[in-house]
C-alpha cells in the first residue's frame, strides 16, 4: 500500500508565497509543480516498496533452493548409508 503525502494549502502556500502571485497562469502552474512534487514522492515511494518486495522474493528464493539442498544431501547419505550397510553384512 502506497500513501502519498499531501501537503496542506497553507504549507503550500508557505512555500511558495502564493500571495505574491497576482496571474492565475503563474498560480496553474505553480499548481501543476506542487502535484508533480507530490506524485514524484508517491512514485519514489512506490519503487522503494518495489525494490523492498523484489528483495523478499529473492531471500525466499535462496532459502527454498537451501532447504532442497540440504533435503537432497541428507537422502544421498541415508542411501550411501543403506548400501554401505548391505555391503558390509551382505545382501
């Protein structure tokens, strides 16, 4: 789940001074700045929870392929074991 962080009018406004811009085109596009900031942290958000998850996937990937290998060691010993002990006593 990704939150995105708005900011409040005011802050915004704070940043910005907006009570010095007089023109409506200078306001749009102070608009359109503010949400590519907010959309650019959500995306920046969004790849590190990426990257986070691809981590995990990787990590049980490796833990699964350890479990299989020390599965196959452990019944190649019972088995060199069995034939050691025929072997030994005799068929």
């Amino acid at each position: 789940m990704v939150s995105v962080f708005l900011y409040r009018r005011d802050e915004v406004e704070s940043l910005f001074n907006l009570e010095y811009l007089n023109s409506s085109k200078q306001r749009k596009h102070l608009a359109r700045e503010s949400a590519h900031l907010v959309l650019n942290k959500a995306l920046s958000q969004c790849k590190v929870l990426i990257a986070i998850k691809s981590q995990r996937v990787v990590e049980k990937l490796l833990e699964t392929n350890k479990k299989m290998a020390i599965n196959y060691v452990e019944k190649r010993a019972k088995i060199v074991n069995i034939l050691m002990h025929q072997e030994i006593y005799g068929k």
